[in-house]
C-alpha cells in the first residue's frame, strides 16, 4: 500500500509541474504554430489524460 501511495505522490507533484508550466506558458499567450503553443497544447493534453475519470461504460466481458 505505501507503494501505492508513492505512486500518487509522485502523480501528484508531476501534475503540478504540469499545471505550473501550463500556467506560464498560457500567461506569455504564445501564437499559434509556435513551438510554445505545441508544447501548451501537450501539456494540456497529458492534464487532461491524468485528471479525466476512469470509466467502464464501454468495458465488456470477452467473449468466449
């Protein structure tokens, strides 16, 4: 369980990272098709993976 528990710490302090880069990037308001702007769009999108809700409405059994 503490594994369990380093594992969210360290999912944690990455996804503030993220959020803080985020943060300034978003502030400099990079144009698009910039460099900036690619990696902006990145960061969200790793954000977006870590944060999104787990869902099995699409999950099935196998079939057998």
């Amino acid at each position: 369980m503490s594994t369990q528990t380093g594992n969210d710490q360290e999912k944690d302090a990455y996804l503030d990272t993220l959020k803080a880069q985020g943060a300034q990037l978003l502030a400099e308001l990079p144009a698009e098709g910039t460099i900036e702007h690619a990696r902006l769009s990145l960061i969200d999108a790793k954000i977006e993976q870590l944060t999104r809700p787990i869902t099995a409405g699409s999950w099935k059994l196998p079939d057998e």
